[in-house]
C-alpha cells in the first residue's frame, strides 16, 4: 500500500532527487524499530539487497532507531526507515528514544538536512482498533507517518513515495512492503540483483529453516552461552534453545533507560521444567527452591501448563542452572519449541480414588516419555562439563546424528500440547489442546480415555485467519494405547501441518481444514486398528481442590491458593519449610489453574503443617482465599519479560479482581466461583478465551473483554467489548453482576446468565470468533 506522493511532483521534483541519487549510491542507512521483529526483517531485507547490487558492504548501514545519533542525520546522503507500530500508535521500545530526540532537536536540525534523502516504510493494522473507527484510522501506521512529517519539515527529501505495510491485507504487511520495496529497488539500481548476500546483518531464516540446520537442537547454543561478552544468544539460537525449555527475554521496563546508556537490553532467560501431571517430591521442591534463589529472580512461577518457570537467569547462569535441575532428577527437555510440551493430568484427589489417581498419572508420564525428542543435544550443550566429560564429549561428537524416530528432522510445524482430564473434574481444559483423554472410569476402573483433537486457543488480532478452537472427541482408545495415539495425532501433525505459515500450523488447523474424520481416519491408520466410539462422562467443575482432603490410603492433601502462580515472599518461605517438613514422602503437585496442591502428608505431619500455612499466611479455606472469583483467576506472565505482551496481566489481574470483589460483595456474590482470566496478548497463554469473563491485552492498560464462557469449559466466550480501560471494565461488569444477583437462576453459573440473558451470543465455534453478533 503506497500514498500518493507527498512533497514530490512532476519533472522538477524528480529531476531534484535524480540529481541526488549519485551522492545516495554511494552508502546507504537502514534504520527500522520494532517490538516483534517485522520492521527489522524489512530493514534486514533492504540491507541484503543493496549489499547484493553493488553497495560495498562497509556502505551499507543497518541498525535500530535509538542506536543512530540523531545528529549525524544531516550528513546521510540516504536514510531509509522501517517503522512499525507498537500501543496505541506509539513508536516501539527501540526507536522511541531517537523519536524524543528528534523533536527535541528540531529546531537545531532545521534545514540542516537539505542533502538528505529518504525513504520510509510504515507497519501497522488499520483494524487494530476495530473496523472502520475513528482510533484505528488515526493510529495506524502512526510513528511512521509522524516521523516522515517532521523529516520533511526539516528540508529532508523524500526519494520515493512512503509506503505501507497492512496486517490486514492477505499476507499482512509483505504484500505492502513488496510493492513499496520494488520501487525503491529499481530506484536505488538493485532491482537486478538476487537476495541473500553471503555476508550480511543475519538474514531472518525461517524457523523450518533453523530446525534442518540445527544439526539435531545443537545449532551453536553450546559456545553461544559460553560467550561472556553479550548477554544474548545468536537469533537462530533463539529458536533452539526453546526446544531444550528456556526462552531468551529482556526486561521492558528497563530498556529505554539502557537505550539512553548505549547498552544492550537486560537479557536474562527464562527456563521451564518439564513435569508431567505436575509432580515432584518434597526434596524436588526444596532444589528447586534453592535454584531459584541462587540463580533466578527468587521467585517460582507456576504455570498454566503445571510446571516451574524460573525468571531472569542471566546468561552465564544458565548452564548452572540447567545443571542444578539435573541434580534434582530433573529436566527441561521439551518444555518449549515445536515438540510435544509438558503433558497435563488432573489433580484433584477427590474425583477418583487414590488407586486409580496413581495409575492415570502412570499413563500421563507414559504418553510424555513417548513423544520426547531423542536427541543426545541437550546433554551436550547443558550437562557435559569439565575434565571429567572431555572423553565423551569427544565421542559422542564423533558419532553419527542419532535418530529422530517420531519427530524427523525438522520436528513439528508448531507446539503440540497434549492434557489428561478425569471426569467429573476438566481442571486442565482438555478442549482447549491439540490432544486430549479423558479418562472413563467405571466400577473403580479405568476402560480407557475419549481421545480430543484440534484444540487451541491462540490468534492474532485482527487476523481473521487466527482464531481459537475448541477439540472434537474423536473416538475411544484403550489405556495401553494411549501413548500410542498421542504419538499418532502428532504424527498427523507432523506431516499434514501447515510448515510456511507458522500461525496457521497448529493441530486445531490442520483439524479445521481436513476435518476431524479425516485426522481420525489418519491417526487410525498409523495405529494400526480403528478407534472406539466415544464413552459417556460428564464434568461437573473446573477448578482446584482448596483445603483438606483425605484419601483412601490415609494420607491428607491440601490444596493451596498461590496467586497468580507466583510462590514468593512469604508464600516461598512458607512452602520450603513444609517440604523439609515433608521429606522423605510428601510431595506437591502443580495444578493447570496456577496453584499447589500439598500431596501425601502423614496424619502426624498434618497438625504441623496446618501452623505453617498459618503462620506463613497461605491462602486455602473459603476465608483466606478471599473470594470465589480470586479462587478462579489465571493470568499469563506478559510484562516485564514476555516479548509478545501488549499489556500488563501477572502484575494487574489482582488488582483488577480486587476492585471487582467491592462489586461483588455489594451484588452479594463474594462467594460465588466466576472464572476470569487475563493475558497480554492473544497467543492465550492463560486460557482467556474458555474463561466467563477473559481479557486480552491490546496495549499498555487497555484489553479486549470477552464474555460466556461456561464455567465447565465446553464453549468459547464472545467479543463483549473492545479496547476498554479499567474504569471502563468495572463501569460495564458492576450492572451485568447486579443482573446476575437478581435474575440468575438456581446453580446458573455467570457465563451461561450472560449468554441467557442476551448480554451476548453464544460461540458456537471457533470458526465464528470475528462474528460479532449484535444481541
């Protein structure tokens, strides 16, 4: 998408950039900002052109905004600019201290870039604020066609017409940029020339690209974390180190202050535990606790998925950590990138008897252990260290790459989330993964499990080929066969999967382009023999066991409300001395709702026990856990550290929850369970979609709100309101409680009321989700 051309016009206005263009050729500065990384793919693109027609490397330039001196402006014979758009039409992390600046020294800069050329590319989504509105036009693309005003402004001469890139159009902002980037290829005389220069600023290669040449998740990670001079990794080490469960972050909050210092981000890594069912020992809580101590931010994070994160390991810690949750009888393997993720199994001891809970799990790790990846790289890279190790370093070096006999060589198109629900309680949202079992039970015995696929909850806003999906049952298998059938519908994945479009290649795709039948079919004939038709069940809740339960074998648990997932503070103290307290046979469990579940505690330990929750203030009755909503809250991570936040949701949702608990007890409903979830942006980490009342951050204080989830997970919410604040949220939520005290009928839960009453419609499907029904 190209404006008309501003500022340049007819004969005269092109012979006058003509005559420039022999000063222009002579070097080139490519500058783009961009919190996701387009507007530096665009930038890195143009570089690798212009390096590949002729330019001398040493005179091509590309680099950040904030890392060029505004002062030196005037002295450039071509600029050319790649700017994207991050908040409400605000310049993103890296480019706003050069936007600050700018105006700052506009006066100094005026007509002191007469001799300068310039050419700019804008990246935005003219529907990010709804279709057709007044904000979504005034803020698309805004720092780009802000900071192509003041370059004109200051006499800088536009070389070609400002070009835009669209999320809206079908290839999102590629289908602008490759008609802008066409002409300002044959105006600079590269047009000719074919992309990929040998040496450039590191071409963006595609993930598919970086899994064939990672020679099995080795790719360089093992020297990479040994450099000490960057608290970075290469880009394409990024990318593997996912798959061996550590993503590489930097805190947002301090990069602008960094920026202004002219040092690189505050990288640090976060590194997740693989944990299937979400289980370890009192002594595995206790090394973990001390990990997070020694090489963390002092914090664990329970997930949604039901296993530890550990926030802000710097670089040279990684490896010791790594090694310290080895030490533990633990690992990461998996935990992230396009394989098969931690495995997911209900938790509350009250659904099925103690026999039967230990024999699931059994199944649940069974299904884990049978997807993991078998390459020897994360041994290599995290635990082979020392003298001692130099031998087998050594040979297992020498040997030829070992096989991958379920992933290949380039492992899944996208992530592959796998969950084990035992009915009456859905507390992992099965619907909500790619593969799911639930487990049918009769007699106190385990027939076998109802076999999910194609659930997902992840989009990108405004992209209405993104969307969420809840899973299809499919069929029946027997418990012998489970980890066959995981193995199965991954397997479908791996070779049906969408591979050139990473946000259309996740199992609920592929389930939605072929059907259900056809993967059913597929997953049939890889097993060898016919699924069974599907068993009766039912769920009747969703959430986590608080309190005391005592199960068959005499042994007490006591599930625990852990805010948010946070363990912290007081709540961290509290729980390490409870597992001193418990070595030796006690053990925890991490729930899919971000809370613990204290397991195995003798009748002599439970007394103890009990005054350590009290003493260290540890939520788990009706009255210390505050309010039936607080009792369901979930939220993701997002900021400081997630990369793809928009808004806040970790350090928020209490805050929020703690304003609409006033309502709430006013409506007379503090007791009453509502689910409401809240994450930073709409890869759904924190499951906000299946949620009564779910947000989704759009930027920095200002989320999506959505409405009529069932409070059992069977049906998606609906769009109730877009971009709205704070106030805003408790201004449309105080009157819809107020309803819902008067007009609710008997165990009517607040998502259904909301689709019965009409305040939305219903989401029948996922396919639906950008259907906005008027009500």
């Amino acid at each position: 998408k190209s404006l008309p051309q501003e500022g340049v016009s007819g004969a005269d206005g092109e012979g006058d950039l003509a005559d420039g263009l022999a000063d222009a050729s002579k070097t080139v500065t490519i500058l783009y900002t961009s919190d996701t990384g387009h507007g530096e793919e665009c930038g890195k693109a143009i570089a690798r052109q212009c390096r590949n027609g002729g330019f001398a490397n040493s005179s091509v330039r590309c680099c950040t905004l904030d890392s060029f001196d505004v002062g030196a402006l005037g002295s450039e014979p071509l600029v050319i600019f790649c700017v994207a758009t991050a908040g409400k039409g605000e310049f993103p992390g890296n480019g706003r201290s050069f936007w600050e600046k700018l105006n700052a020294r506009s006066k100094e800069l005026e007509g002191a870039l007469g001799t300068t050329k310039y050419a700019m590319f804008g990246l935005g989504d003219s529907h990010y604020w709804g279709k057709g509105t007044e904000d979504s036009r005034i803020n698309f693309a805004k720092p780009a066609r802000e900071l192509d005003e003041v370059l004109e402004k200051l006499g800088a001469q536009r070389l070609i017409p400002t070009g835009y890139g669209d999320d809206q159009d079908v290839d999102q902002y590629h289908t602008g940029f490759g008609e802008w980037k066409d002409q300002l290829y044959s105006r600079l005389g590269v047009d000719k020339a074919a992309a990929g220069a040998a040496e450039d600023d590191g071409p963006v290669k595609s993930d598919e690209v970086i899994k064939i040449e990672s020679r099995q998740l080795r790719g360089s990670l093992k020297a990479a974390l040994d450099d000490v001079t960057t608290g970075q990794v290469p880009f394409q080490d990024t990318k593997t180190i996912k798959t061996h469960g550590s993503y590489q972050q930097d805190d947002r909050d301090l990069r602008e202050e960094r920026q202004k210092l002219g040092i690189e981000n505050a990288f640090s890594y976060m590194i997740r535990v693989r944990l299937p069912a979400g289980y370890c020992t009192a002594e595995q809580w206790l090394a973990m606790d001390d990990t997070c101590g020694k090489y963390a931010n002092g914090t664990l994070k329970i997930t949604t998925r039901q296993t530890w994160q550990l926030h802000g390991v710097v670089k040279r810690d990684v490896k010791a950590t790594f090694r310290a949750i080895n030490r533990a009888c633990m690992d990461t393997v998996a935990a992230c990138g396009d394989v098969c993720r931690n495995v997911m199994c209900t938790t509350n001891p009250s659904v099925c008897s103690r026999k039967l809970m230990d024999e699931i799990v059994q199944h649940t790790y069974a299904i884990h252990d049978h997807c993991l990846p078998r390459s020897g790289a994360y041994h290599e890279i995290f635990l082979m260290h020392g003298d001692e190790m130099a031998e087998k370093t050594q040979i297992l070096g020498s040997t030829p790459l070992e096989e991958e006999p379920v992933y290949g060589m380039t492992y899944l198109p996208r992530k592959y989330k796998i969950a084990v629900a035992i009915p009456p309680c859905n507390d992992v949202d099965v619907f909500a993964h790619c593969c799911g079992f639930i487990a049918i039970i009769k007699d106190n015995k385990l027939l076998g499990f109802n076999v999910t696929v194609g659930g997902g909850l992840g989009f990108t806003h405004n992209n209405q080929k993104t969307h969420p999906r809840l899973a299809d049952v499919v069929g029946f298998c027997e418990p012998k066969d489970a980890k066959y059938v995981g193995e199965a519908v991954m397997a479908v994945s791996r070779d049906f999967g969408d591979r050139t479009n990473r946000k259309h290649a996740r199992v609920k795709y592929t389930v939605e382009d072929y059907g259900a039948q056809f993967y059913r079919e597929q997953v049939e004939k890889i097993l060898g023999k016919k699924l069974e038709e599907a068993r009766p069940y039912k769920f009747e809740s969703r959430g986590d066991l608080y309190g005391w339960y005592k199960t068959e074998d005499n042994l007490w648990h006591c599930g625990c409300l852990v805010p948010i997932g946070r363990v912290k503070e007081s709540c961290r103290i509290g729980l390490a001395k409870i597992a001193e307290e418990l070595k030796g046979g006690g053990a925890f469990r991490m729930t899919c709702n971000q809370q613990v579940l204290i397991a195995d505690i003798p009748e002599a330990k439970k007394a103890k026990v009990q005054a350590l929750l009290n003493e260290y203030k540890i939520a788990h009755t009706p009255e210390t856990t505050v309010s039936g909503m607080r009792r369901n809250m979930m939220a993701c991570v997002a900021l400081p550290t997630c990369p793809l936040a928009f808004a806040e949701a970790e350090r928020y949702l209490p805050t929020l929850v703690g304003r609409l608990e006033v309502v709430l007890e006013r409506c007379g409903l503090r007791e009453r369970d509502i689910v409401i979830r809240m994450t930073g942006c709409p890869n759904s980490c924190g499951r906000p979609s299946m949620a009564e009342i779910g947000f989704i951050g759009k930027a920095p204080g200002t989320y999506n709100m959505y409405l009529g989830g069932d409070f059992l997970g069977h049906r998606l919410n609906t769009l109730f309101a877009e971009s709205v604040t704070e106030d805003q949220i408790i201004a449309q939520l105080t009157p819809l409680f107020s309803r819902y005290s008067k007009e609710r009928e008997k165990s009517e839960a607040f998502g259904d009321f909301v689709v019965r009453a009409g305040i939305v419609k219903p989401m029948t499907h996922g396919r639906f989700w950008w259907t906005m029904p008027e009500v």
